[in-house]
C-alpha cells in the first residue's frame, strides 16, 4: 500500500528504512523524500514508526543531562535567573 503518493513511497520502503535506522519523520524524509512534498503522508508515516525500538531514541531517553548547560560567568548566570536586566559589554569583562 502507497504511504506517500507524491513520490511512490510504499509501507514497505518506510518499514525497510526504519529497520535501517530512521527513527523520526524526517529521518524518513530523508532516506526517500516521503512527507517533503505536500505532507499528507506525515501522520501515516508516524504511525507506521509508532514507539517501537530505536537506539537513537532509546539514547534520548536515558540522557540524564540538563537541557541547558550551566552558565560558567556569573553575569551570565544572573542574567539567566532575572536579576539583571540591563548588561554594557564593559561590565561583563
């Protein structure tokens, strides 16, 4: 069955890419351009990788780290926390 009629791109092909590694949509996208032309085959193809196994997203999970790093200069930090609100580049020197 056709996921993608703008390029020809069937179930198959999909289900071959993402045993091949493609995990997200757009890694898809990439592999045979299935969803980058009108997109209508975008949902069927998030279906079709549903929350299977894949490393890269198993990788994601299992990060522990921060989503930000933590700010090295103080006026930085200050900044960040909102306890300053106007910085000249002479006094961050």
């Amino acid at each position: 069955m056709y996921v993608c009629s703008c390029f020809g791109i069937t179930e198959a092909q999909v289900k071959k890419h993402a045993d091949a590694g493609a995990c997200t949509p757009r890694q898809i996208a990439s592999a045979c351009k299935a969803g980058t032309d009108c997109g209508g085959c975008v949902r069927r193809i998030q279906a079709l990788l549903g929350r299977g196994d894949c490393s890269r997203r198993e990788l994601l999970d299992q990060r522990q780290e921060p989503a930000t790093a933590p700010l090295a200069h103080p006026v930085a930090a200050a900044i960040a926390a909102g306890a300053v609100r106007d910085v000249r580049l002479s006094d961050a020197a």
